[in-house]
C-alpha cells in the first residue's frame, strides 16, 4: 500500500516528541498523534511547580530537544517551544483506538472514524492512563485519589500517602507545607525512589515535616482513616485524604490489539522488545515507559534512537559507552548485547525486559575473581546480591569443615538472605574456579523483590534448597528439592506471634529468613524462654522427625519472616536422600542434648527471656558482664574514656542484671537502628562492619538520645585535655585515667554538647577497649547468636 507517513508516533510524550523531533530534523515523512487536548499529557498531570530530574545523572542525554532539571512548567515550556521550532507534524485531540498491519505497513483507526495509513508505527503512549488502585476494602470510599494536580488546593488536612515512589515522595514533600502529611511505607526506607527524593524525603521527615510510619502494610480503609498491620498489631491512623501513588499497568488490551505479545500474565510485565526497540511486530516499535523504562532522559534517548534505527543506522544506546566500561575493567571480551543475553538467562532476572536489564547494568558491579579468592567474608555487612555469570563459587556451611562446600555454578546467586535479613553475612563463600560474578546494589535488589512478583519467587524458591543444602546436605541434588521447594510458602509473623505451640501435632518445618525467635519450655508451670534463634537458622524438626507432639513454643522476638517447610515432601525427601537423613538425625540429637541440657543441667532459669525483654533481640553486637567475674574496678569505662577524648560511652553500673548477667547501658548497634530515623544532619551511619557510629556533623539536637529505647546515648561536651599520665602518677595532676564528672571538670567543657555513644572502637584494630582493658574476662561483646554460648560459660 502508499502509506500517508513514513513513520506515525503514537504518543507525544518524551520519547514520542523526542522520536518526532528526530523525525522533523532528518526530514523523515511523519506524524505525532496525542489523544489529549496538549503534548506530554503525563508530564502535564504532574503537580503543579513539581522539580522534574534529570537522572540518572551518569547516563547521556541524546534528543533534539532541549531538558534539564528543572520545574514541570520550565520544561513544557521548553518542549513546546521545541516541538515549534523543529515544525513537528503533530495532530492533538485524537486518539488511536487500534493499529493494524497490512501489506507494506500499517492502517491506525482514529476515534470518530477516520483512518491513516503509515509504514512504521512507534508506540510511545507510557502507561500513566492506567493507574494502579487499591483493592482493599474501602478503597472505594470518596476521600481515596490517586492524582494530585496542583497541592496548593489542600491546607489543613491531614493526608496520608500510600506509596514512597518518586510520585508518593513528591506529593508528600509538597503536601506539607499546608497540611499534616504521613507517608505509609511497607519497609523502612525508600529503595524505588530517586536518591535526590529519598535524600529529601528523609530529611522532611527528620525535621518532623512528615510523619514516616514504617513497617506497615494497609489492611482497609474506613471514614476518618486507615488501618494498618504493623509490627505491633493492627493501628488506625486517622486522616481527612487518602492519596495512593501505588504506579501503573501497561494498558494490556489495547497493546495485545496490535499483535504485541507479553512475556507473562503478570499484570505489571512489560511487552518485550528487541534491542533496536521492535517489538514482535515487524515494523511496531515501542519505547518509552511502556517499554518498562519510565525516566524521562531514558525516554528521550530512545526516542531519538528509534529514529536512526528505523532508518536502518545502528547507532550504539546511550548507556552503551557505560556498561562497556565494565566489561573493559574486568577484561571482559564480549559485547554489551551479548552481557544483556548472558544476564537475561539468569533465572533471578529472567523475568525482565533487554531494556530493564541494562538499567541494573548501569549501577551494577562485574568482578573478576580467581581460584580460592573470597569473595564474601563470613560476618561481613550484607549490601548486594551476587549473580554467577561464568565459573563456580563454593558457600562454607561450616566453620568447623572449610572443606566443605555448597557449590553454585553459572546461573546461580547467593549473598540474599544476609542482605534482606539486615544482618552480617552468615557465611564465607570462596570462588572455587576463576570466577566472573554481577554484584547488584541493595537498593535495586530491595525494588525488584518488592515490585516484580517473579524476582521474590525465584528467590524465595532457591531459599529452600539453599538452606537444606547449607543445613544438611551441600551434596543433594537440586531435582530431589523440587517437591520440598514447590510446598513452601513464606509466613510473616509479627512480635510475639507464635510460630510452634507445645503440645500442637502440627509438624512443619520454619525457617527463619529475617527477625528471629525464641524457644520455651514449660517448667514448674511457668513457661521459661531456653533458646533464642536468629534468622539463617531453623525450628521445628524434632516433631517431623520423631513423630511427638511440639515439645516447646516458639514466638518471634521481632517481626520476623519464616519459610514454612511441610512435613510430608520433606519426609519423602528423607526417604531418597539417605546422606540427608543422616545428617538431619546427627543434627537432632545435637538438639535433643542441648534441650536437656537447657532444661535440666544449666539451672539457666529465664535469662534468654530476661535478655529479649531489653530488646536484645534486635541487637547485632552487645557488651555483656559476667558479674560473677567481675572485680568492679571500672577498667571497662576508664578504657572507653580514654578511648574517646575523655568522655565515657559506657555505664557498667547502670543497666539490668539476671543472676550474674548484667547488660550494662552500652549500645548494641541495632539491627534498625532507632537512633537513625530522626537524625536532622544525617550525622548517623552504620560501618562496614556494621558498628552504628555518630559522624562529626552532629548539630546536638538530642533526637538521637531521646529516640533510643536503651539509654545509650547522653549528650556531652569536649572535655578538657588530660596532662599526661606521669604527672598524674607522680605530681597528682588532673582526674587521672578515665572520665571526669565532677562539678567543676562538667563546668570546664567547652563548644556546644553533642550526641556521644559506643561505636565499638571503630577503626582501632585491637576491638573495643572496654573488652581489651577487662583484667578478668568478665566484658565481653557478643553477637545475639552467641548468646547462649555465653550464657552456658557464665552459668547463670
């Protein structure tokens, strides 16, 4: 057929008006079609002076049209003006209802009859008209929205944003200038934001700008307010608004018209696309956010790349030159497509797009590793996930056997139970071959498992075989899992939710992924908690195992996430695995003696139970004295003063003590540390190896000290310096070793005080001095995993 154009956009987006703007400027015969009555519809519907970004800010900008960071009426303003002078064929107010293919090209249906005709179809309509919404009861009541125009109509209301998005993020900073904001968060931090929204969004809510409520998932809605379950049980929070920003869907039907086909039912997958944008479609490109690529410098790159691909010049993507620096740092010698393929045929990443694909490149990391390096260090902080691309990587499941090893060729991940669970890495894995591994940054790792259903799958499943491997058999092979893996499911339990009953005949198997447990037994009528469990470790098999009733009741000590483990595939696994059998019997008996031991030998009474009600069951590091070796001659705080400019981070009076185990007021470097989610300057970090440290920017505010639940920050002013130890010795000059807190020494502080705490001696080699200066053994700073082993040398 003679086609009207030589190319019809569909959509006048960024990428569409991109796309149109190459169009016009190589004189290629097209035209630009956009259902609303303007151009950039979704950008647009944006919130009135909303700060539109240019990220990511390492990647090229390749258009015709000019964009920079700046306000969403600067940058229509500039694409108008664009859109005018490149003299773009564009045709407003008129929709596309379908796209067919014919002979030599395509016929486009337009709303109120009419038809064009066009050799090439770029598809670049987004996916902002098919919002997202909620399905919970109430969500239909009137105060419910998911668009906010301009945020200046609202003052005075109390508003509750559902979704830490850029959009939910957003609307909530500029919501709060006239209203009382809290944003509903399903995590502790904002992963799927920019990091200029999260930076700013962290920074309202350490001002008290916005009420942040974490951990949170929404139950219903009702008049006045939401409903939500939180760690601690079900809680109402009460609001006039309710505004939800949860995304979009593709607008599936209307794409599926056309011929597209999708990689999967999954109503938020993209359609696929070759790496030159066509989709299965000859001659049908698509681009843009419905191509799962939503940032605006991405949509214009490809919008003018699509062009010169139509056009058959296969100029390389604008992230080419940076994913190939990659490869070129490894000594990698292969191409960025071919890198695409390679990571694409990883089961962990099978479920995204080329296009999504290369965006985790952009920010990932390539490792070249060689026989026997290591590669991850068992009690390491967790902050990626590794990805095996070419060779093998063995897991120690053992400290005792380092020759033993849970092998992991090509195709295969690991490094995601540390990372998700919060803690240190529980255990070393070596590169057993050379090695070429992709090392995928937290935050994109936290984003995918919340936002692509597969991505938790896959990792969910491979954490079932993973754990009985490490756990029992690094030998059994993977197919004798499969009916193991295919019946297991993950259970959220919330504090004090009961995991196992004694008494119950129930027989499963839980394993603990993130949070932790305790165990207790019924002794004298009372129940005593024995045991304390954290994640990377499991409970339950005594009753699969032998038949009897539960013997113990198990609750989670915090909010805590198990896989549950039926028992009848996993007796059938017993049955055919024997090498399994006999390591899962050897590790019951194990068990079987420390239950009697903690039952009946010890005379431990309730300590563990003592040691989680001071909420040492969030702790990843706490100093313990054993006060029966104890000599009270403060060696521990005059260390920790001389340590830190004269000024004690260390109480070992104050505190609770049970029998002879006392918890003096020290921090514990909290898995989420509460002292970090009101920190105005930012001035609170976590190390590397995992010490929470206060920086020197710290403005003394007092945040910090009256947010932590343990008492283990006091604000405190730079002491005077010492005169040397000699003068002391010989003259009586000074205080002497340790911290002066006399009148007049308080009085002779100089600056403004600022927030002081343990930092576990970060940087100094030898450890905590407090530990170091103890004459008896009797400090000792511990991990909750070796809590029972300090219980059981202590003998409390």
């Amino acid at each position: 057929m003679s086609a009207d154009y030589r190319m019809a956009i569909v959509g006048s987006g960024p990428a569409g008006m991109s796309a149109a703007a190459r169009a016009a400027q190589l004189g290629e015969s097209h035209i630009l079609l956009e259902r609303a009555p303007h151009l950039s519809d979704t950008i647009f519907k944006y919130q009135k002076r909303k700060h539109v970004m240019a990220t990511p800010e390492i990647l090229p900008l390749r258009t015709d049209l000019a964009f920079g960071e700046s306000s969403r009426e600067e940058v229509i303003e500039a694409w108008t003006r664009g859109v005018d002078a490149a003299k773009i064929n564009v045709r407003l107010d008129t929709e596309v209802t379908a796209i067919a293919r014919e002979e030599g090209g395509f016929v486009l249906s337009l709303g109120g009859g009419n038809k064009l005709t066009a050799e090439v179809v770029i598809l670049a309509i987004g996916v902002q008209g098919n919002l997202n919404k909620l399905t919970i009861p109430g969500a239909e009541l009137p105060f419910v929205q998911y668009q906010l125009d301009d945020p200046d109509e609202y003052s005075g209301e109390e508003i509750s944003i559902i979704g830490v998005g850029d959009a939910g993020i957003e609307n909530a900073l500029a919501l709060a200038a006239n209203n009382l904001v809290s944003v509903v968060n399903t995590g502790i931090d904002f992963p799927r934001a920019k990091r200029a929204n999260a930076d700013l969004i962290e920074a309202a809510i350490k001002r008290g700008q916005i009420q942040h409520v974490t951990d949170a998932k929404v139950n219903r809605i009702e008049p006045g307010g939401l409903v939500l379950d939180t760690k601690d049980g079900e809680t109402r929070l009460k609001c006039d608004r309710i505004i939800a920003r949860i995304g979009a869907a593709p607008p599936r039907r209307f794409v599926e018209s056309c011929g597209i086909q999708f990689p999967s039912d999954n109503p938020v997958a993209f359609p696929e696309v070759s790496d030159t944008y066509e989709s299965q479609v000859p001659g049908l490109y698509i681009i843009g956010a419905l191509a799962g690529y939503p940032l605006i410098k991405h949509c214009l790159n490809q919008g003018y790349e699509v062009v010169e691909y139509v056009r058959g010049n296969r100029i390389p993507p604008a992230d080419e030159p940076l994913i190939q620096a990659k490869l070129d740092r490894v000594a990698m010698s292969r191409s960025v497509s071919d890198l695409v393929a390679t990571v694409r045929e990883l089961p962990l990443f099978a479920s995204l797009t080329p296009l999504q694909i290369r965006e985790i490149l952009i920010h990932a990391e390539l490792h070249s590793k060689a026989k026997d390096e290591i590669v991850i260090e068992r009690g390491e902080y967790a902050n990626s996930v590794y990805s095996v691309l070419e060779g093998e990587v063995g897991i120690r499941p053992n400290i005792a056997r380092p020759e033993e090893l849970v092998r992991l060729g090509p195709g295969k991940f690991f490094g995601e139970l540390a990372l998700l669970m919060g803690r240190r890495r529980t255990r070393t894995v070596i590169a057993t071959a050379p090695s070429l591994l992709l090392e995928v940054d937290r935050n994109t790792m936290v984003r995918l498992v919340r936002s692509v259903p597969e991505v938790k799958r896959v990792i969910d499943d491979a954490a079932i075989g993973r754990y009985l491997k490490v756990f029992f058999a690094p030998n059994v092979e993977d197919a004798l899992l499969a009916d193991v893996v295919g019946t297991a499911e993950v259970i959220e339990f919330k504090q004090n939710d009961t995991l196992i009953e004694a008494g119950a005949r129930d027989d499963s198997v839980y394993f603990i992924r993130t949070g932790s447990v305790t165990i207790s037994y019924r002794v004298g009528g009372q129940d005593i908690v024995r045991d304390y469990v954290p994640a990377g470790n499991y409970v339950g098999e005594m009753a699969l195992l032998m038949g009897a009733p539960r013997s113990a009741t198990v609750k989670a000590a915090v909010a805590t996430e198990a896989i549950r483990i039926d028992s009848a595939p996993f007796r059938a696994l017993l049955e055919r695995a024997p090498d399994l059998r006999r390591e899962v019997e050897r590790h019951l008996q194990q068990r079987l003696a420390l239950r009697q031991r903690l039952i009946l030998g010890q005379g431990h009474g309730d300590v563990i139970g003592f040691l989680m009600r001071q909420g040492v069951g969030e702790a990843t590091d706490v100093l313990l004295i054993d006060e029966s070796l104890c000599v009270r001659c403060d060696n521990c705080e005059k260390a920790c003063a001389e340590t830190h400019n004269g000024v004690s981070r260390l109480d070992r009076e104050a505190g609770p003590t049970y029998a002879t185990l006392h918890v003096p007021t020290s921090c514990r470097h909290c898995e989420h540390p509460h002292c970090m989610k009101d920190c105005p300057p930012d001035a609170i970090h976590r190390a590397p190896n995992g010490e929470v440290y206060i920086g020197d920017n710290c403005i003394g505010c007092g945040n910090c000290e009256r947010n932590c639940p343990y008492g283990v920050i006091q604000m405190a002013a730079l002491a005077p310096e010492k005169p040397g130890l000699l003068s002391w010795l010989f003259w009586g000059s000074g205080h002497g070793p340790g911290e002066d807190r006399s009148p007049e020494a308080l009085a002779q502080r100089t600056g403004g005080k600022h927030a002081v705490k343990c930092d576990m001696c970060k940087g100094i080699e030898e450890g905590p001095a407090c530990v170091r200066a103890c004459p008896t053994g009797a400090a000792i700073r511990v991990a909750p995993e070796r809590f029972i082993d300090v219980i059981r040398d202590a003998g409390a």
